[in-house]
C-alpha cells in the first residue's frame, strides 16, 4: 500500500518550490515512459497577448469542436465555472498508454509530493480534469476495445457464468465504443448520451445513456476494471477479486480511488428500433401552463414511465415546454400510438399551441443510430469534427455542440422520487415546476432515474456506490446556465461575470422550488452544483462511509484529490494542502 496517511498542514510540492522534481528528474521520469512526457503550456497564453490576433480567433473558433479539445492535454472541455474554476493545463502530462505508464507516473507524483490529476474525456463540469502545478495522467491513447463473447472476471471462475462483454480502454470515448459494438458488432452497451464522454469517467460517477430505463446504469454494467492503486501497483477489480475497490469504483466518482486502465462491460441484445419524438408545445398563459404541466405529468405516469423511453421534457420561461425523448423497442407507429392522446387533448384546448418543428416522432434502425450515414449528417441529425484529415467516426449530437468550450454559471440537479407521481402529490410537483420554469429553465431527464427500469437493472444500480436516491427517482431534475467561449485575461472575450452571478442565481432559486417537495435532496455526482452543501451526502447517501473507508484502504496518503471526491475534506480547496 501507499506510504502513511500524512499529517495535517503537509503540503504537496508547486512548481519552483523546494522539492520541485529537478530537470535530470523530469528526463530520467521521460526516459522511463519511451519520451511520452510532455511540459504543457497553456492555449490561451498567445490569446492573452494578442487578444485580436489570427491564433487567438483560430483558438475561439476550435474550441467549439469537441474533437479539437479532447485531442490537447492542455484543454478540458468546459472553460471553467465562474467564481469556482478555470480551466488550466498541467506543468506536465503523461501521454500513457498502457498500465505500466500509468504506475510510473503515479509513482513519481507519490515520491515527489506532487498533484496528481487524470484526465480521459475531459468533461468534468467541476473542474477535476486539470489543475495548474500538477501531473498529469492523460489516457487518450489506450483506446484499444475488444468483444468478448464469453467473459468471467479474473477470479470468478466457476462462480459467474460468461456473458457477453466488451474491454474498453480507459481513453475510449463513448463514440467509439458504440461504434465497436453497436454499428459493427450489433450488441447494445450502456454508455453516455453525449458521445464525446469518457468510458472511465462515466461508469465511475455512475452513468447515464438515454436509455439507462432499460439497461441501467454504465456502473451497474460493470464487470471488471484493471486500476492502478496510489502504491503504484496494477490491480484488477471485479466481484471476486478487490470487490470492496470494484464497488467503489462503481459509481464513486472519478480520479479519487486510483487510475482506471481499462473497463469490461456488459453487453446486451441490440433492439431493432430506436427513435425520437420532438416538438414544442407554448402556453398562452400562466394558467394553462401549470394546465399543461399537470396534464404532461399524467401522461408521463400512465404511458412512459417505463423501460421504452428516455432523455427528457424542458419547462422554460415564457410558459414553454419542449418533449426531446427517444424510444427503444417499439415501431414508430406504436410509439405514435402512445403520444396520440396527448397530442389530441393539447389540441383540444385553444390556449396551447404545438410546433413540430424541426421534428416530430421519427425512427432509425438501432444498429445506425450513432453511425454517421449521408442521410443523418444531411439532414443535420449528426455532426461530425471538420478538421482535415479528421477521422470519420469523430461525431456527435448537435445538441451537444454547445458544451464544448462552455464556460458555466451555475447548474444543479436534484432526483425526484416517482411518490411525487402519486395522485395526491402530481398537483404539487406541477406547481413547482410552473415555479421552477418562471426563475430559469428546468429540465426533466428521465432516463437519470430508474423508477420504471426492469428489476434487473434496478437491482444492478442497486449494488454500485451511487446514491440510492437513483433507484427510485423517476427523473433527474437539472437546471443549468452557460455562456459561450470566453477566458480570464482576454480583452474583449472574458466570462460577464455579473451576468454570470445573476444566472447563478436564478439557478438555485429554480432547483430550490423543487427542492421544496425532497426533504433530504440527491445529486447526480457529474451533474451537480460546484458548491453543492453536503455534497458527500448529496452525491452518495447512506454510501459515503463505506466509501471513505475503502479511500482510506487504498489511497490513505490522499494522493487522488478531486473537489467534491471522497476524502476530499481532508484537502485544501485546491488540493496542496492537507487541512488540520
């Protein structure tokens, strides 16, 4: 195991501080790893100089591709969060690409006193993806993914039957694991909806698809993970073997119990049919909005609170909601079935309108669902990365466009128990949703809850870290606000911090209406407010004790701090400092 936990007021080491590795250190750390040692500087130093100059107009315009920042250790796909972080490169990253890579820098950053910070996908909203003065370990090139058609977990033998499965590494985005095992395998795997999400990341705050109703979570399927512990040392996590690390890896957040390597995953049969319905519906009123979203939370009980459907319905200011769902397992005739008699009765009433544009209810083979046909990039339902040469699997959702290069104001969530779906308390939710839409926009995600989800997938999430608040959440409510690209220090294209502050603002008094009817309130680890109270509670429940004692098993010297991760506490705000 690693050292001995540290005495309070120990620092770790900042750059040009006594105890700073030396450069004959740095190059003997370089030698070790084949030159896969770089120095980081950061993008925004030229922008900083010549604000209105080409490279700082060049730098703007990329930031915007997700590819472009997943593809730089010194970028993170947020900007940063007013008042909480910005975004700033390593002094160092380690382009690792394999295990072994990994163990040297973790050892290296343990002997040396120094941040240590990992970084796959880069999409941490809370900032955990790079801290100045650090190491970075940066694990964009193990990307290699294998199928299996029988897996058993090392030490499982004889104990669990095989399953088919699919080893993805720990650089992988979300892309190309549905590409391998979706578009050309024709298996289902339970990833993220955002395609340009790390697999790691994800199945280690829990995990979310649009699909989770009914094939759960990314960490209940989760059948093995190879993790480099702070000792330095290669282990494998799975039900027999380290089941205590594999737990807690199953959903207790990301860069705080070692560096996940590689993640084995279940994989399921591919529906045949996936599909979407879209459209927007406008209230003339405040009267028949809270009409509308009373008759929008029966037919959610009655009609979709099932394995069939995810992704989410918006309440917005200016007495508008807008349905962005999708569906598996059922033709598109049937799913117009359903949404018939809902569409009828708003209809019916001439204070709400409907707009289908630039969708109504549409469909698409499963298999083809994250591929990038002609059809699809066409007509606008897929983007792709622009950059010359850029490989043609490098896609994503338009709707996720506006995340890359983000810089935030403020966001929370909060899950809402389907008891608030009970005849006797739908009047009371639809009131603070009415509430919630007049201070800011709230969104429903269904699919972030698993009230409706088959036993089995409810049974799954069950036995993972996350806060069991999930189980029987009918739906993650998030309310969030950003703005477009900006930086601290770049004339003419720095965050509006008092916009910032007023959306901020807005923010919490919208989550808090609905925070009204949860007594103890959950949040989702990945989707949370950086200033979250109770955050150790509010992300874990009833699990965070167990999961400090298995941080302190195998990191006891706190070598992976995170903001908000377990153990954290511990820590300076900026992680360099043990507190007393």
């Amino acid at each position: 195991m690693a050292a001995a936990q540290p005495q309070a007021g120990v620092a770790r080491v900042r750059p040009g501080a006594l105890g700073w590795p030396s450069p004959a250190q740095w190059q003997g750390l370089r030698a070790q790893l084949g030159g896969r040692l770089v120095q980081l500087q950061s993008p925004w130093a030229a922008c900083v100089a010549a604000p209105a100059g080409e490279e700082c107009a060049r730098l703007f315009r990329q930031v915007g591709n997700p590819y472009f920042i997943s593809d730089d250790p010194a970028l993170t796909q947020a900007l940063g969060w007013v008042d909480a972080w910005t975004s700033a490169p390593s002094a160092y990253a380690v382009e690792a690409r394999n295990s072994a890579d990994v163990a040297a820098a973790v050892n290296f950053a343990r002997e040396h006193r120094l941040r240590l910070v990992v970084k796959g996908g880069g999409h941490s909203y809370q900032g955990t993806s790079s801290a100045p003065g650090s190491l970075l370990v940066w694990t964009h090139g193990m990307r290699d993914i294998r199928l299996h058609d029988g897996f058993v977990p090392q030490g499982c033998a004889g104990r669990v039957a095989p399953t088919q499965a699919a080893s993805l590494g720990a650089g992988a985005l979300w892309v190309h694991a549905y590409d391998a095992v979706t578009t050309r395998g024709g298996r289902y795997v339970q990833g993220g909806g955002c395609m340009t999400v790390g697999v790691a990341g994800l199945v280690q705050s829990g995990g979310f698809g649009s699909f989770s109703k009914r094939f759960g979570t990314a960490s209940g399927n989760l059948l093995e993970a190879e993790v480099v512990t702070a000792d330095g040392v290669t282990r494998i996590a799975n039900a027999c073997t380290n089941p205590d690390l594999f737990w807690a890896l199953k959903g207790g957040g990301g860069g705080s119990f070692g560096v996940v390597t590689r993640i084995t995953v279940r994989t399921h049969e591919l529906p045949e049919t996936f599909g979407a319905v879209n459209f927007t519906v406008r209230a003339d009123s405040a009267a028949a909005f809270r009409r509308l979203a009373a008759m929008t939370l029966d037919f959610y009980a009655a009609s979709l609170m099932n394995p069939h459907w995810g992704e989410q319905i918006r309440f917005l200011p200016g007495h508008v909601m807008r349905v962005q769902m999708v569906f598996q397992g059922m033709e598109r005739g049937e799913a117009v079935a359903v949404w018939q008699p809902f569409l009828d009765a708003i209809a019916r009433l001439p204070d709400l309108s409907v707009d289908f544009a630039p969708l109504k209810i549409v469909s698409t083979s499963a298999r083809e669902f994250w591929s990038p046909t002609f059809v699809k990039r066409a007509l606008g339902f897929i983007k792709r990365d622009a950059r010359p040469g850029a490989p043609e699997g490098n896609v994503y959702w338009p709707g996720d466009e506006g995340q890359a290069g983000q810089v935030l104001h403020g966001y929370a969530s909060t899950w809402l128990p389907a008891s608030l779906l009970q005849p006797a308390q739908r009047a009371s939710l639809a009131d603070a949703l009415v509430a919630a839409a007049a201070q800011w926009g709230v969104s429903l995600h269904f699919n972030k809850g698993l009230a409706g989800a088959p036993p089995e997938a409810i049974a799954a999430a069950r036995d993972t870290a996350m806060n069991p608040a999930a189980l029987d959440a009918f739906a993650l409510a998030i309310s969030a606000a950003h703005g477009p690209a900006a930086y601290p220090g770049v004339a003419g294209h720095e965050p509006d911090i008092a916009v910032a502050r007023q959306q901020a603002g807005r923010v919490r008094a919208c989550m808090g209406e609905l925070r009204k009817l949860v007594p103890k309130p959950g949040s989702y680890v990945s989707e949370s407010d950086f200033f979250e109270p109770d955050w150790q509670h509010a992300f874990w429940g009833s699990h965070y004790e167990r999961l400090l004692a298995v941080k302190t098993q195998y990191d006891p010297g706190g070598l992976f701090t995170v903001h908000h991760g377990v153990g954290s506490e511990a820590w300076s705000d900026d992680g360099f400092t043990r507190g007393a």
